[in-house]
C-alpha cells in the first residue's frame, strides 16, 4: 500500500490526540540540566535507547511509526527517510495540539512529562503544538 502524506499527517494527528489529548497540561519542559545530542538510529535503535518495545503502526519508505510504552509513559515513536518529511509531518499533527521531542529523522509524541523524561536518553528539541485549551471552556453566558 502506498502511503501518502495526507494519510500520514491524518494518523500522526489520530495518534497524538489520543495520547495526549486536547487538554493537556500546558508548561515548558523546565529542564535546565544538559541535554545529550540527539541520538540517531533506526526505530527499533532509538525504542531500545528509551527500553520500550514498539509496537508498529507503519512501516512505510517514507515513514516507521509505532506506539511505545516505558516507565515515562506511552508515547508514538516516528522515524522518517527525509528531514523535510519529518517536518511536513510535524507541521501537519502540531494543529492537533500534543508535545514533540524533535531529533534528526525522528520524533517523540506524548505528554509533557513523557517528553521531557526521554529527552534525557535521547536529547533533540522539544516543540509544543496548538494549544487548544481555550476551545473547550465552559460555556458561560453573560
């Protein structure tokens, strides 16, 4: 099956509302400790890295995805062939809102905490995608 990059962005932006939904915590990372550089590697590499088992999703040319679980908590592990899928990719699942921990070819998806704990094992960035606490309020009337 050919995978297409809206499908992709369709199902990075499934999965990242399901793990971190759209009223997650706000907050920045915090961190202030030295980050290690980012790792590389193949999916399985950097899942071994944070001692989780990924559970495939897609396994695609242009992008693995799988479903991780460890002690930080459950978190969507991608790889990409290209940079500029990758930020396709993020572009795409961030107007879903979630916290992204950004590496070469790869990225991590979960909540704040979860994000920041594998930081500590795999270095890169952390990027925040939409927040859209404001959207779901209460309704009140004047």
């Amino acid at each position: 099956m050919k995978v297409t990059r809206p499908m992709l962005a369709l199902g990075g932006a499934v999965l990242v509302l399901a793990l971190a939904g759209c009223g997650s915590g706000s907050g920045s990372d915090g961190e202030t400790k030295a980050v290690p550089s980012a790792a590389t590697g193949s999916l399985e590499h950097l899942a071994a890295e944070v001692k989780c088992t990924p559970n495939m999703q897609t396994d695609a040319d242009e992008i693995r995805q799988a479903i991780c679980k460890n002690g930080d908590g459950q978190f969507i592990l991608a790889t990409f062939a290209t940079d500029r899928g990758q930020r396709e990719w993020i572009n795409g699942a961030k107007d879903y809102g979630g916290h992204y921990l950004v590496g070469r070819k790869w990225v991590a998806v979960g909540e704040t905490k979860t994000v920041v704990a594998l930081r500590k094992t795999l270095g890169g960035d952390i990027e925040e995608g939409a927040d859209h606490t404001a959207h779901g309020g209460s309704h009140s009337s004047h």
